[in-house]
C-alpha cells in the first residue's frame, strides 16, 4: 500500500485559500448494543482536512467507516471521540446546513410527492424566494433529464430516476459544501459521466465537494486528494499523483509504428542504457466502454429514438455554473482558472518502463457527449484566457485548443522523470521542441 | 378529447376573470336567498300570529309584533308585559273569582304564552338561515378562488344526476341525504385542505414541514381510509334514524353520535397520523435530508404540528358543519303531533315535542347544582371526634405507647373526616319515606327576566333500582305555593319545567321534595337518594349556534393537545410504542370523569378497617390520572351539545389555557430529546 506523503497537490492548495471546511482530529465512533457492550468501531482515529474549493475523496471498501464518518460530519452522529468541525462549527450548528448540500447513499425521499414538489419542499427549507425557487427546480430538472417525469410521484420512479432527484435536492441551495455519498448508484454510463462532470464543474466554481464512493474509477477522475479507510482507519491520504503514479515507468504515445521501428526504439533504449532498459510491452491503446456507450447513445439521439426513461439531459444548471446575478462572471474572466483535469478525455496509454507505446489512433468518447461539452468549452475557453494572461501559446495553438476536436485538450502531462528529452528528438528525427510541454496525454481508463 | 375538455376547464378556473365574474354570481344569489327567505318568512310569521291571536287575544298579539321588531329586547320586554297583559283565558279566570289558584293559573298561561312567543320569534328569526347562507357563500368562494370552480360545478351536476337516478328508483326520500351528504362533506374536505395548502404555502421551514403532513394525510392511503370512513358514516347516519321516534330523540340521538362518532374517528386518525409521520420519517430515514437543512429542532416539531392542526381543523369543520346544516334539517321536520315544522296537527300551538326540541335540545343552558348542606362546623368536627374516639377504642392495641396512640389518631383523623362528609353528603340527598328535603338552589338572577323555561333534571335511586317501579315524589315551592306530583321510574332521568317566576328576590328557587304523594299523605316504600349530578336545575343562557361553536372549539383544542402527544412521542419511540402511549393518554383523559365517579365507591379498606394497599395504590394512580385530566375532562363538548348545556367562555377560556400549557410542556421535552437523538441510529432496531 502506498504511504502518502506529505505533499499537496499544486493546484488544489492555489485554489483553496480559506480556512478548512472540514476539520476531523483523531474522529472516532463506536456502535454500543443494549447492554452498552461495545458492538463495533467504525470510525477509529481518524484525521483529516478538507480544504476550501477542492474535490476530496473519500474511498473505502463496504464497511470502512466512509458513511459514518459523513453522518459524523452532518451532525447524524456524535463521535465518541476525537471531533470535528464544519465552516469552524460544530456539526450540529443549524445555521451552516445553509451551505451545505448531502446526497445520502440512498435516496430517501417522499413517496408521496413528484419531482416538482419534492424540489419545492427542500427550497421552501431553505427560504428561498418563489421565483428563485421555480428557476432553479427548472434548471435542476433540465439538467438531470427529469423533467418528463417531473409531475409523476417519486414511488414510480426508477432507482436512478430516483437517483437523480436526490442530487437534484442536493443542489437546489447552490451549497458551498456538497457531500456526494455513492453519487453514482443506480445511475447509468450518461448519468455518470453527467455526474462527474457536474462535480468537476462546481470544483472549478469554487465549490468544495467531498465525494464517497467505492467505484474507483468515479473518484479517481473527479477528485483534488482523497483518504483510503479500511476497517475504520485511515490507510492513506494524498493527491490521485502521489498515490498513483508509478515512478520507475515512463509512457510515451506517438503515432502508429510499425514492427521495424519499435525494434529500432527497442535497440535505442538498450544501447542508451547499456542493456538496463527496454521496450516493456507494445500495444494499441482501447477505446473505453464508457467512451463507446456514449458514442451509441448520442447516436441514437441525433436518430431521435424515444425513450420513456430519463434522458440525458441539459446543460448544467446556471446557477450552479455561475452567480444568478452575475457578479463572478466579471471575476471568472480575470481570475487564474485551473486546468481542466485529464477526467474528461478517454485517452489510451501504455506504461512502461522507458518505452514508447505503439499508438494506432487516439479517440475521445468524451467529445460525444453533449452534457461534457459545455464543460469541454469552458475548460478551453479557461485556456485561452490563461494563455492570453500568461502569454504561454502561440496563436497556432489557441485556435487548436478553442475547436471542438473529437480529441479534446487534456491537462499538459507534467514533465516524466526519467526520459531523456535528447532520445525522443532522435527518434522523430529532431522534430518539434517543447513538445512534452504542449502535446495532449491521455490517460488509459 | 377528454382530456383537451379537461385542460379547458382547468385553464377556466384558473383564469382570474372567470374568478371574479363567478365571486360576484355567488354573493348576488347568496343576497337573493336571504332577502326571499325573510320576505318567506316573514309571510309565515303573519300566518302564526294569527293563529295565536285565535288562542291569546290582541293584547298579546301586539306585545309579539313589539317583540318581533327587535329580538335583542325580547326577553326583558316579554317579562314585564307578561305580567301587565293578561291572556284572555286568564282574565276570565280571575273574574270567575279572583282565587289564589285562578291567579296561578292565569299566570301559568301567561307563562306559557311567553315561552311559545319567544320559541315564535326564534323559529323565525333569521340569524341561522344567515349563518349557514355564509358559510355556503364562503365554501364556494373559497372553492373559486383556489381553481376549483368548474370542477365543483361538474361535481354538483353529478350530483344532481345521482338525485334524478334516485327519484326514478322511488328511493329519493331515503338516499337524498346520504348523496347530497356524500358530495357535499367530500367538496368541503376538498376545498378546506386546498384553502390549508394554500395558507401554508409561506418560503419557511415551519410551514414546508406543516403543508408536506397536509400531502401526505391526503396521498397515504391509511389517512385516507379514516377520512372516507368519516364523511360516509356522517352521511350514512341520518337515514338510521326511525321517523318513527319523537323528533327530539331523533335529534339528540344525530348529536350524539354524530358528533362523538366523527371526533372519535378524527381522534383517532390524528393519533395514529401524528406518531407515522414523525416516526416513519425516521425509520424510512427521509427525516436525514430534513434535518441537514437549516431546519431547527423547534421548527421540525412545531410544522409536523401545525400540518396536524391544519388537518384536524378541516377535518372537525367538515364533520361540524355537516352536523350543524344536518341539525338544522332536522330541525324544520315535523315533530310528533305536527303536520309540518312548527304547525300541532290540533290543539296547542307548540306540541311538547317541539317545545323540548327547541327548550331543551337546541338550546344552551346553564346548569345549577344545589347549594351544599348547611352543616355546622363546629357540630362537624363534634362528631368527628366522636366517631374517631369510637374507633381508637375497637382498634388500641394493649401496649401502645402514646406516640403511636397520637399517629394512628392522625391517620384516623383523616379518613374518618373524607368518610363522615361523604355519608353527611349522601344523606343529604336521601330522602327517607314520608319525610321532605328542602334545597335551594341559587345564582338564578340572570334567569329571572328569561322568556325560557327552568329545566329540572333529576333522577332517583332506591334498593335495586328495578325498572318497573314507579315511585311518587312531591315538589313543592314553598314561597310560590305550588306543587306537583310525579311519578318517577327509578334510576332514569326525569325532566320538570318551571317557569321563571319561581325564582325569588334573591335569585334562589327553593325546592322542597317529599319522598312519597303529598297530597294524599302515601309514602313510597324504601327511602330514595339522588345520585351525584341527580339534581340539577338549567336556565337557557346565550344561543345555541353560539354555544355549537363553543363546544366545536373544545373537541379541536383536544384534538391539538393528541396531536402534540403523538408528535412528540414519536420524536423518540418507535411507531408501536408511541401509538400506545398515545392511546393511553387519549383514554385516560376522556375517561378521567368516568374515573372520578368511580373512586367515589371504590373501597380502599375492608370493613373491619384494614387497608387494602392494592386497592390503595389503584385509587392514588386513579385519582392522580383524574386530577390531572379533570379540566379537559369537565369540557365534555358532546354530552354538553346533546343535554344543551351551556359551556361559558370562562370555562372555554381556562380549558383552553390548561391545555395549552400541556402542549408547551410536551413541545419542549419533545424539542429537547429531539436535539439529543442520534438520527442515523434508528430506536426500532
């Protein structure tokens, strides 16, 4: 198991600059039976920060203590020792419920009542005005494809209609802090990667997010740091960087190459490192299921199927995206905008030890997407608007990065340790400089 | 095309022209009614002085057409004519001899004729017909103004349909109340909680939480079923009742079980409504994305509360004024010995029927008990300490120190007391054969200018109480000089109306009862004694749609006070348990009057004097639960509505205070283990 360091992660800690959000110290909880026996730790000691603006994952197996540590923060639960504090409050302090947003890991919610009324109740909670509440239970309704089903009760709806009506209520306050509590439970490939982008989305507006799941891959794309429980304690705590990369491997995607030249690297390597290093392992990179369960779907909405389900659904809601009255617009514009995280391509990639990895082509299932695509034009547009800041681009590429290309820009690939930049210039016959700085990565769901 | 006829109608009552074009349709037809049925009325009125100029003469007609002009100087100016204007049949009388017992009887029937003027006057005053004119105008506003005009436009049509169906069958008479009940009690349910919902509509926790009860008492089908239940029952019950019957019987037989039917199942709906919605929410854990919201303790209980109270608040007006308008039917049908309302077949004006209906039943009267017994205290405490003197000496034991001579007289002391003046208090409503009793009853000076009669109710009890046996009993009054001879089956309540005049200066009647016919100097065999409340005496005070609203008052304060206790329970136990307690409390506080009389003849000691602790520690229980729930218990707003008796608004005043302080007390010891419950860990488990 990789032990975490002790480092932060660049971009988080220049987005957070506030306080903490959530302080636990040494946070414990144990379940008493009637006799008041001990019957069973869940939470044992454990410490952790989650800091202003950042995505913060919680990961665990089933039982790891990752709900009861949330229903401890909520208030749901007193510890039984060690605490922990909201916004510097206690949980139970009513005041900050104003600025959070909680989807349990179920969706608990009025059978009774439709999705409209269900939206009402939990705004009416809030003091929301009425015209502030119907525009943001429209939007919310849009944005999760309900809104065909937004007059039918909750009791006949899906699990995942159900679902998506619970994010919905998470959402209606534009809260601060969200906790997301196995998010994507129920939901299908579209919702899920609806759901990823919405987080990634609020992390990009400032919003701190903590997200509990035990579905790696959904955290590993959305996420600033995250904390590994296993059986109540904490067994690591860190970036997704520091926690995954391997650091004695290096890949390298070019295009597709044939057996001749593979051996001609191979012999490179060899000769370079006296025999040490080699070429690993060569292969063509895959298109994910998730990148090709979207390409189907967005088909088959371009053909206009129908469907009695949910349906995908609109673009993220505009509050959540920005100020009602539009304040932040003014302060996106100037204000340093984080890259946009490598979560949102479908990339292909082979790892290997110094080796470079046949690449046969590059697709991006993301593109596909419409629900992402906003997302995919916001992060472009934010590299723009970095570029023209720091004055980093050539025009050349700010057009590249400003089209819609079914391979989006992803996040720069930070320098690998270990290649010689002097070896890749010979191997593509001193091509281009600086192109470990601007030529996209993708990542190998 | 259904469904586009539907949206067309639905987008007509929304329209806010149709709105108000159809607000002023319904006020100028409500005016219309009024105006026609005073002009109606009014008509029918000349017709009934007539008739009564046949039977009294001019003289008394005109003091009927003085009263008639202002209702309010009725009472007091009847009085003082009453005296002045003699009735023909008087008058003759006094010259036929100008005895004492010709004036009796001239003033007897002068009595009389003021009563039926004033039952006259009421029959025919409009202030009811008003009423219940505004409350029909208001329902239908109200059903206008939330857009559900047309849909109770089409409701009405259907209803009519269902009537035309029926009087094809030949079954009109019989199912005409039950349909008209039907959709009648169901639209005003409707509209009452659509008018709830919208008052309820504020952007806060408080009334979220309140208007979310009111949905789901409407969409949960086990509120559902109770609130059916409780319209048809309502509607079914007026055809169980036997024409058959005399009309004050029949009346007093909807009362009762009308109103304690529908309060009992509205009781227990909000019972068992109040403890789900609270303890539901915890088990099903919707209560966890309630209370992560800013939502404070205080505003979690008081909505759940106050959605109770909304809901119990439509559904006791329903059953209110269903029972009300259903009274007032009953009311305007003949009574027995009538061909019509208010019309003897021969004979008398008012046959006696009619006149209890209209003295006795749809009446609000006040209730006066006998003055205690005029004992001594110094003679009082003599033979205290003569009896107790008398025990020591059965029950020293040889070798008793003085200390424990002195505690066991202590002890004594206050059994012998609380033993002594319920015997003194018992014998004093016996009455041994041959031998008289003299009560007073006093605080009467409001009733001595009343255009009503004095209601005397008593009952008496002997041996075994068999209900063959008949015995005489003698009432006289002493300073008026009259008597009456009753025979009086045992143990049942018997009625004697008096007039007014027997009250005195002072505003006492006194009372003296023979146990046997005095006349004829024939005792009855076995003495006989009043039970507790076995002598009471009335007088009518305030009216009686004043008096139903009162009383309607109390059953939704009780309704509050179940409400808070199932809430609040619930806020800690689970679903079962809290159900039983609440249900517990609910019974001991109805049945703590029941429980009073009870004590009264529960015996804590053997008759040699020894304690019976089981039966001791039962009484103190018994007696605590009393103490406690002896204000709500006392409301009793059923038995009132059906003897007519008046509740004050003192009375309504401190019974409300008591119970709202009760509800504080359980509100916040439900706010405080509220706040310490671990939400996430469920008491069902």
């Amino acid at each position: 198991m990789q032990q975490a360091k002790a480092t932060t992660d660049p971009q988080s800690s220049q987005r957070s600059g506030g306080p903490p959000v959530v302080v636990a110290q040494q946070l414990s909880r144990v379940f008493k039976d009637f006799w008041m026996r001990d019957h069973a730790r869940a939470v044992n000691s454990v410490s952790f920060e989650i800091r202003e603006r950042e995505i913060f994952g919680l990961l665990g197996p089933n039982g790891s203590g990752k709900s009861t540590t949330i229903k401890m923060i909520l208030g749901l639960l007193r510890p039984t020792g060690g605490r922990v504090s909201v916004f510097g409050k206690l949980p139970t302090d009513v005041a900050i419920k104003r600025r959070i947003g909680y989807l349990p890991e179920e969706s608990y919610l009025y059978p009774f009542l439709n999705a409209r009324e269900t939206l009402d109740y939990y705004a009416k909670l809030f003091e929301l005005e009425y015209k502030t509440r119907q525009r943001r239970i429209d939007e919310l309704l849009d944005m999760l494809g309900m809104t065909g089903a937004q007059y039918r009760p909750v009791r006949e709806y899906s699990k995942g209609m159900q679902r998506r009506l619970g994010i919905a209520q998470a959402l209606i306050n534009d809260p601060d802090f969200l906790i997301l509590d196995e998010p994507t439970t129920g939901l299908d490939p579209i919702g899920t990667r609806q759901i990823k982008d919405l987080i990634i989305e609020l992390g990009r507006r400032g919003k701190t997010v903590l997200l509990s799941s035990h579905l790696l891959a959904d955290v590993e794309d959305c996420v600033d740091r995250l904390v590994i429980l296993y059986g109540g304690v904490k067994r690591a705590e860190g970036t997704c960087d520091e926690l995954l990369e391997a650091q004695d491997k290096t890949t390298i995607e070019s295009d597709a190459l044939d057996e001749q030249t593979v051996a001609e690297i191979d012999r490179v390597i060899r000769t370079r490192s006296s025999g040490d290093n080699a070429v690993r392992r060569v292969s063509k990179p895959r298109q994910s299921l998730e990148a090709l369960f979207l390409d189907i779907v967005d088909k088959a909405k371009s053909e206009q199927v129908a469907t009695s389900g949910a349906t995908s659904g609109g673009t993220t809601a505009s509050f959540l995206r920005s100020d009602e009255d539009g304040s932040a617009l003014i302060s996106k514009l100037t204000a340093y905008e984080p890259i946009v995280r490598g979560s949102t391509s479908s990339v292909s990639s082979v790892s290997s030890v110094s080796s470079v990895s046949s690449v046969s082509s590059v697709s991006s299932t993301s593109s596909s997407v419409p629900s992402s695509a906003p997302a995919k034009a916001a992060g472009s547009e934010t590299q723009l608007i970095e570029a023209l800041v720091k004055g980093e681009k050539t025009i050349e590429s700010q057009a590249k990065a400003m089209q819609p290309a079914p391979t989006p820009p992803s996040a720069p690939m930070p320098k690998q340790q270990g290649v010689d930049d002097s070896m890749i210039s010979s191997l593509l016959g001193g091509g281009s400089a600086g192109h470990d700085a601007s030529s996209p990565s993708e990542k190998q769901r | 095309m259904i469904g586009r006829i539907w949206s067309i109608i639905e987008r007509t009552q929304h329209s806010r022209l149709f709105k108000i074009i159809a607000s002023c349709v319904i006020v100028a037809v409500a005016l219309a009614m009024l105006i026609i049925y005073s002009v109606a009325s009014a008509k029918a009125r000349t017709q009934m002085i007539e008739q009564f100029r046949t039977e009294f003469g001019d003289a008394a007609v005109q003091e009927v057409l003085n009263n008639q002009a202002s209702n309010d100087q009725a009472s007091g100016d009847a009085a003082t004519n009453a005296n002045s204007a003699s009735s023909p049949r008087a008058m003759s009388q006094a010259q036929d001899g100008d005895s004492d017992e010709a004036r009796r009887a001239g003033q007897e029937v002068d009595e009389g004729a003021r009563v039926i003027r004033s039952i006259i006057a009421a029959q025919y005053n409009t202030s009811s017909i008003a009423i219940a004119i505004g409350l029909g105008t208001l329902l239908c506003l109200t059903v206008i103004w939330v857009s559900m005009g047309l849909t109770y436009l089409l409701l009405a049509v259907g209803c009519a349909l269902m009537l035309g169906i029926a009087a094809l069958s030949g079954s009109l008479k019989s199912l005409a109340p039950f349909i008209v009940g039907i959709f009648a009690l169901t639209g005003s349910f409707s509209a009452l909680m659509r008018l709830m919902m919208v008052a309820l509509s504020w952007s806060s926790p408080v009334f979220s939480i309140a208007r979310n009860v009111l949905q789901e008492a409407i969409r949960m089908k086990v509120s559902l079923i109770f609130i059916v239940a409780m319209i048809f029952g309502l509607a079914v019950l007026p055809m169980l009742l036997s024409d058959d019957q005399p009309l004050r019987y029949r009346i007093q037989s909807f009362l009762q079980y009308g109103t304690s039917g529908t309060f009992g199942l509205i009781a227990i709906l909000i019972v068992l409504f109040s403890v789900m919605t609270v303890a539901s929410e915890q088990r099903d854990k919707q209560i966890w994305q309630t209370v992560t919201k800013p939502v404070a303790a205080w505003q979690y209980v008081l909505g759940k509360w106050l959605g109770m109270a909304a809901l119990s608040a439509s559904l006791l007006g329903v059953s209110a004024s269903g029972i009300f308008v259903f009274t007032e039917y009953l009311r305007h049908q003949p009574a027995q010995g009538e061909t019509s309302a208010f019309r003897a077949s021969q004979g008398a004006m008012l046959t006696e029927d009619r006149f209890m209906v209209e003295t006795q039943v749809l009446s609000s009267r006040r209730t006066i008990a006998p003055d205690p017994a005029p004992w001594n205290p110094k003679q009082l405490n003599e033979e205290i300490e003569k009896k107790i003197q008398v025990e020591l000496d059965s029950m020293q034991v040889p070798g008793d120190t003085p200390e424990q001579l002195a505690a066991n007289k202590d002890a004594a002391r206050e059994r012998i007391r609380s033993d002594l003046l319920k015997g003194l208090s018992m014998s004093y409503r016996t009455i041994l054969p041959a031998d008289n009793r003299i009560y007073t009853f006093s605080g009467l000076s409001d009733a001595k200018n009343s255009d009503r009669p004095l209601i005397f109710r008593y009952k008496i009890q002997s041996g075994s109480n068999m209900p063959d046996q008949l015995y005489k009993v003698t009432i006289a009054f002493p300073g008026v000089g009259q008597a009456k001879v009753e025979d009086v089956p045992l143990d049942q309540i018997k009625v004697l109306e008096l007039n007014a005049g027997l009250i005195n200066e002072r505003g006492e009647v006194i009372m003296q009862i023979f146990n046997g016919d005095a006349s004829t100097q024939t005792p009855n065999p076995r003495a006989f004694t009043f039970p507790s409340e076995g002598l009471k005496l009335s007088y009518a005070s305030s009216s009686y749609q004043a008096n139903y609203m009162r009383l309607m008052f109390v059953l939704w304060i009780k309704l509050l006070f179940l409400a808070m206790v199932g809430v609040c329970a619930a806020t800690f136990l689970s679903f079962p348990v809290a159900a039983i307690v609440s249900f517990a409390i609910f019974w001991a506080a109805e049945g703590a009057k029941s429980l009073a009389s009870a004590l009264e003849t529960y015996e804590t000691t053997t008759l040699q004097g020894q304690t019976i602790w089981f039966n001791t520690a039962v009484a103190k229980i018994a007696e605590l639960i009393s103490s406690i729930f002896s204000v709500y218990s006392n409301l009793r707003p059923t038995g009132r509505l059906v003897e007519g008796e008046y509740l004050g608004w003192g009375s309504l005043a401190s019974g409300t205070i008591v119970v709202s302080i009760w509800c504080l007390v359980l509100f916040a010891a439900g706010v405080l283990i509220f706040r310490r419950r671990e939400l996430a860990i469920y008491s069902g488990h």
